[in-house]
C-alpha cells in the first residue's frame, strides 16, 4: 500500500531503540524525510547513517533530553514548523509501590510522559493547522486500558495524557490534523529484556525461563517486534488514516483481555 506520505518530515522523540526506532524506519520505508532524537549520541548517530543508507531519506538528528525543557528547545528549534508528523515518546517512569512514590516523583512521572508530549503538541500543532495537514502519535502503554499495578506512575501520567488527546484530537479533526495514541503491550525491546532481568532475579529463574515466563501470558505466544510496531505507527500517519481520530489503538498480542 502506497501511504501517500513521501516527502513529509517527521519527527521521531526518543527513537535510537525500541519502539521509535521501529517508527522512524517505518516513516522512512514510506519517504519520510526525519528528525530523530535521543540522549545518546553514537546509537543515534549510528541508526541514522543506517537509515539514510537503506532508504535515502533526509534525517537530521538532535542529541537532547526529551523531557528536558532546554531539551525539547532544542529539538523543536531544529525541528523549526516544518514537520508533518509528530511520533512522542521518551522513557518510562520505574516500577515500584504506591506507598513509596513522593510529590517529586509524580511531577518526574507527569513531566516525562504527559506534559513533555503535550508541549511538543503544544508547539507543533498549530503550523500544521495552518497548513491543513499534520499527524501526531503518542507512544503510551498498555497500562492506560489495563493499569500495571507496579507502574502507578507511568499509570497516572499515561491516563492524563489520554484524557488530554481524547478533548484535544476532536479540537483539530476538521482541520486535517489527526492525533491518536499507540498501546504496546510487550514488545521485543532493551526496556523488556531489563524487566526480565528483574524476574530472574525475583524468583531466582534464568533469563530464558523469565523470557517464557511473561510470553506464556500473551495470547500470541510472543513478543512484539519493533517492525510491526513501526507499520501501526506509520499507517496512523498516513493519508488513509484521515478518519482515525482520538484513538487508542493497542498494540499487545491479546494480553489485555476484553471483548472491546
Ligand atoms: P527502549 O528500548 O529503552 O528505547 C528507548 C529509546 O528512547 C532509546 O532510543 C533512548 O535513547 C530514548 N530515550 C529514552 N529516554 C529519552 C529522553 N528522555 N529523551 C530522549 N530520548 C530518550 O524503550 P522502548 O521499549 O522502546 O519504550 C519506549 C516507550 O514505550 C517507553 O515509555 C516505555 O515505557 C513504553 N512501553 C514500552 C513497552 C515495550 O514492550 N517495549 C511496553 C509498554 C510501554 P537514549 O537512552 O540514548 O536517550
């Protein structure tokens, strides 16, 4: 299927690994020119050298804190009105117990997951309404259909996040502009395989045996892939996905189990 998005610029938060790399190279794949960001310099570096190799698009990259309010100057100063398409995401807050989570770490949890995502919207929306036509996708979680109980933070600041596109994502329809949400459940990234590592240790079990472990809850036997999570993204992007709006489209090989 032809996209009908080549030559739009994209840009991609926190996308050298996992989930955002999986997006930046599904927009590539359909002519995306990109901006990537990510902290660390050479995996970003070295993931946009591979992506301009494989498909000859424009990608400029911005080593910068996404969550950082200096951060995200700095990549909406790059990024500077022109962009298209809007994929947010950063990393998620840590687990841990309610009773344990102080003031500051809700405002760490909410700065990261749901007010950096809304300032980037915040930032970017409007010259896409002047020009008639923009996307944005929010990379959130599972949790916001099925709360995690270990992840109150990321539950917390995921639901305000939701609530905000589910208003906003009706504001800016007519105009062209389209904003849904994308809920992995497990997908095969550097954030799972240190969540398994956390269950080896917990019940004193193998990586392997920790692996099979979390897979034996999903319907579909597996992980995720990064591609497959990618083409979600990229469809939601493109120019057939004009009647998809405020959507919360989740993504988990039938974990979160409901009949709608
Ligand atoms: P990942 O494999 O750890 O990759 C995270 C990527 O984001 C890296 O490129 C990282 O590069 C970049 N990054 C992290 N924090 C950043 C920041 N503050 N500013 C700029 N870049 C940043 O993680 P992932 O599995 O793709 O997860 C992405 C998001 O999806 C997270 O919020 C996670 O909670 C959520 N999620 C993931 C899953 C899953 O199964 N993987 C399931 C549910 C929800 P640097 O470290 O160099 O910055």
């Amino acid at each position: 299927m032809n996209l009908g998005i080549a030559g739009r610029r994209a840009l991609v938060c926190a996308s050298s690994k996992g989930l955002g790399r999986g997006c930046a190279e599904a927009l590539a794949e359909a002519g995306c020119d990109l901006v990537l960001n990510a902290r660390g310099a050479q995996a970003l570096e070295a993931m946009a050298e591979a992506i301009r190799t494989a498909h000859g698009v424009n990608v400029t990259t911005v080593v910068a804190d996404i969550t950082d309010e200096g951060g995200r100057a700095e990549v909406l100063a790059t990024a500077a009105g022109a962009v298209d398409i809007l994929v947010t995401n950063a990393g998620g807050p840590p687990p841990g117990m309610w009773p344990d989570w102080s003031r500051e770490d809700f405002i760490a949890a909410l700065d990261a997951n749901m007010l950096t995502p809304i300032a980037l919207m915040t930032a970017l929306l409007p010259p896409m309404l002047d020009r008639g036509w923009g996307r944005v996708v929010n990379i959130t979680s599972q949790s916001v259909k099925a709360p995690i109980p270990q992840l109150g933070l990321s539950n917390a600041a995921r639901a305000g996040l939701t609530g905000y596109v589910a208003g906003t994502a009706r504001q800016v329809a007519a105009r062209g502009v389209n904003i849904n949400n994308l809920l992995p459940g497990s997908h095969n990234t550097d954030r799972i395989h240190t969540l398994e590592g956390g269950i080896a240790r917990a019940q004193n079990v193998s990586l392997e045996e920790a692996r099979r472990i979390r897979q034996s809850d999903i319907p579909a036997g597996r992980y995720g892939t990064t591609a497959e999570f990618g083409a979600m993204c990229a469809f939601l992007c493109s120019q057939h996905a004009g009647f998809i709006v405020g959507q919360n489209i989740l993504l988990d090989g039938g974990q979160t189990s409901a009949t709608i």
